[in-house]
C-alpha cells in the first residue's frame, strides 16, 4: 500500500488507503473477456490502491471462474470502492451492475435473528424460553432455548445435510417446501449433541426462529420483515420471495448443483428458494446491504443496546479466529455474515474498529478448490485495504467437514446462507448450501 493513513486515536492501528483524490482510469486487463466487462462509481481511494484493488479482483475471477461481481468497500472519511466487474448474464453478456438483485442466502439469518431480538426487547418473548414454548415437536423441545437456535447451539439436525431431501431438491430445484415439511426431515435425525454443548451449523435452528416470529406477532414472517426491519432501515430493494421469481433487474445466477463434475454450470435464478425460508431465501442488492451492514453491527435503530449486546456475545465455534453470535458471526474482527444459494454467493461484513463495511456479491456458487467465491473476493479485498484484519475463512470450515461444522461457504467456520454462517453443500456434487 503505497500511502496509508491509521484510523481511530485509540485501539489497534487500522491502514487504509489514503484519500487523494479521484481514480484514475483502470481498464480492465487479462484474458478472460467477462473481466472486460466493468461499471464504476467515482473511487475515493488513492489510483494506485484502486489499480491493486482491480488487479486483485480480476485475478480472483479468472482463477476461480466466476462470471460476476459487486464489490463494495466504504470506510471512514468518504473512502469508498464500489465497482461491478464480469457479466451479470453469460448468454447475453449483459454487464453486471451494481443495482442488481441477487439471492443473498443466509445473510437472511441476519435479518431474521433481528426480528426474534425486537420481540425480545418488546417483551413478547424471552432469549432463554424454550423453543417448546411456541412449536410443537421439538426433540428437547423443553431444553433448546431461543437464544441456542440464534447462537447455533441447540444440538438440532441440519435438514440440509439429509440425502433423501439433497437428491429431492437436485431432482425437483421448482419444489414447493412448507417450514413445517423441513422441520419434519430435520427431527427424523438424532441430535448430534445436547442443548448447548456445542457449536454447529443448522439451518433447522433459523426456520424455527421463523415460525417463532410468525407465531407471536400473528404475521407471516415477510410481511414482519419489511413493516418491522427493512422499512425503519430504508431498504426499498430488498425482499423475501414468496416463489420462485426474483425482481428486475436482476443477475442470472449460476451453479453446478445437480450437475455432473467437469459438465457446465447450469441457471439457477427461478430457482425456487422456499427450501431456505428463513434461513437463506432473501433478495436484495449493494447498495441496500451497504445500509444494512452498519444497522445490523450496531443495533441502531432497531434493537436496545443491551439486546444487541447479547448479540454480539461470540462464543468459539472450533474453528480458528471464527466465532459466532445471535445469528452473526466474527471472522477476524469482520462481523456479519456470508450466504450461498444455488446460483450466488454473498458477504456482507463490518470491521467496527474501522467503521468499515464490505460487500460482495457473486452470480455463482461454484466453489474453487473448496473455498467459497465470496470468500476469496473478501480475502483479495482485505489483504490490501485492511491487512491486519484479512478476511478469511479456514478451509475446514467451508468444507463442512470438520466438527463442530459451521456451513460450508456460509456459517461462521463458515457462516452464510444454506451454507454460510448462513447455508449447505460439497465442492465437487455442489449439494444444496444454507448456511454460510
């Protein structure tokens, strides 16, 4: 980094780029052809960090072979990188922009923790009620508490590490899955340990979450989000579908779910998402996740402090520098959190030291050598800007292999979306992600 500047009087040194007027012109290079593709916003970071920036981006796309985009990085003093590279759609090379929308898959966990913590501060729940309390037929029902399910520590199956329901989904990716109907694939499993012993990775823990909200505001769960969460927040273009269609304008998303290994990626985008509900189906794009971020990091204006206080209170996940929260995880001092779903990839993270927020967003969900996209991007980007915070997942965790096993791509070992600390799935079958 040629000039650098440290934030903040007090706490660790933070360096990022200084401000020095407007980037200069950074065309693209390289032989991929989606990487000449590319839509900018006036940067505010020195040309010479703008041009690594760029340089490291495109050189992620080609390795990792992904067709699309959005990356955004806001910090403080009106440093900003906010670039759209590759295509949003490979047939008709359509460029991919930074107002479009994707799937964001378990960012949704984000939003839909929020809503149970508003119940909280409303008095209408308690984070240490048993989940029995509201839905019947809970293994332990009378022992998982609602802060467990949150915290990912109730002991409950991931119903998206069945096989039956994996082959279904591949078979049938337009199926119609009631919350109910994963919760019963979930609870023919035994729990793999007792409430609270341990840190893993469930979508089954969110869903529930869901159901709790439905229950005790009398609303279905994305009409609560949108009067409750998105409009005191301002996020005009950000949705819970309740089919299978995504607004316009939107990116094509892409995967290799279902699809033999070394065979083309195939579309994914009407792919319907009620599998995920409310751990992983949410919509949104950049610039409403850019708002999001600071609100979800802060509580402000949607929780009391000492709400989000219990929130943040990270507790290990087994995984090197990953811990996890009430529906959010920390990755190096970066908190938020990642999501996979058949077709795209999403990070969407905040370094409160720094008062900087990350975006990513990807049309693709295909990992490279087992690691998530957003993940790789999110890596590129840190190791320049903020090279005492890089984030970066370890590999165990986005492979989902390891105990305790947070989503591949998603959950806090590897949190996003089905795969992330947030959603589900394998590197080579591409199995069905909700967690990271």
């Amino acid at each position: 980094m040629l000039l650098v500047v440290t934030v903040g009087a007090t706490g660790p040194a933070h360096t990022f780029a200084a401000a020095t007027g407007p980037a200069g012109p950074t065309g693209p290079t390289g032989p991929a052809a989606a990487l000449r593709i590319e839509r900018s916003v006036p940067q505010a970071l020195d040309p010479a960090t703008v041009a690594r920036l760029d340089a490291a981006i495109r050189d992620t796309m080609t390795r990792a072979g992904i067709p699309g985009v959005n990356v955004g990085l806001w910090m403080p003093g009106g440093d900003a990188y906010v670039k759209s590279f590759g295509v949003a759609d490979r047939e008709s090379r359509a460029p991919m922009e930074a107002g479009l929308h994707l799937r964001i898959g378990s960012v949704t966990k984000t939003f839909t923790v929020t809503a149970l913590l508003q119940l909280v501060d409303q008095g209408r729940v308690g984070l240490d009620d048993p989940i029995g309390r509201y839905v019947d037929g809970v293994p332990a029902g009378d022992r998982v508490t609602l802060r467990q399910l949150a915290a990912m520590r109730s002991g409950l199956f991931d119903y998206t590490e069945d096989e039956t329901f994996l082959k279904d989904l591949s078979s049938d990716p337009q199926r119609t899955y009631t919350p109910r109907q994963l919760l019963d694939i979930a609870f023919r499993h035994p729990s793999p340990f007792s409430p609270g012993a341990e840190w893993q990775y469930s979508n089954t823990n969110t869903v529930l979450i869901g159901l709790v909200i439905e229950r005790v505001s009398g609303q279905p769960l994305h009409t609560y989000l949108e009067e409750k969460v998105y409009e005191p927040v301002g996020l005009a273009r950000t949705s819970f579908p309740t089919g299978s269609a995504i607004p316009d304008p939107h990116a094509q998303g892409y995967t290799a779910e279902g699809v033999e290994e070394g065979a083309a990626t195939v579309d994914a985008t009407g792919w319907n998402p009620s599998w995920a509900w409310a751990a992983g189906a949410m919509i949104s794009d950049l610039g409403d996740l850019h708002t999001w971020v600071p609100a979800l990091a802060s509580g402000r204006p949607l929780l009391a402090p000492e709400t989000q206080r219990a929130r943040l209170a990270f507790g290990p996940t087994g995984y090197p520098g990953v811990s996890y929260g009430l529906g959010i995880m920390r990755v190096n001092g970066w908190i938020g959190h990642n999501g996979e779903l058949p077709g795209y990839e999403t990070l969407a993270v905040r370094l409160p030291s720094a008062e900087a927020t990350l975006v990513v967003l990807v049309n693709s969900d295909v990992d490279y050598q087992g690691e998530g996209l957003s993940t790789l991007i999110g890596r590129a980007v840190t190791q320049i800007v903020t090279p005492d915070n890089v984030f970066s997942l370890p590999a165990a965790a986005q492979a989902g292999t390891a105990t305790p096993s947070p989503d591949t791509s998603g959950s806090p070992g590897s949190p996003g979306t089905p795969n992330s600390p947030g959603s589900p799935g394998p590197t080579s079958d591409q199995r069905a992600r909700t967690t990271r």
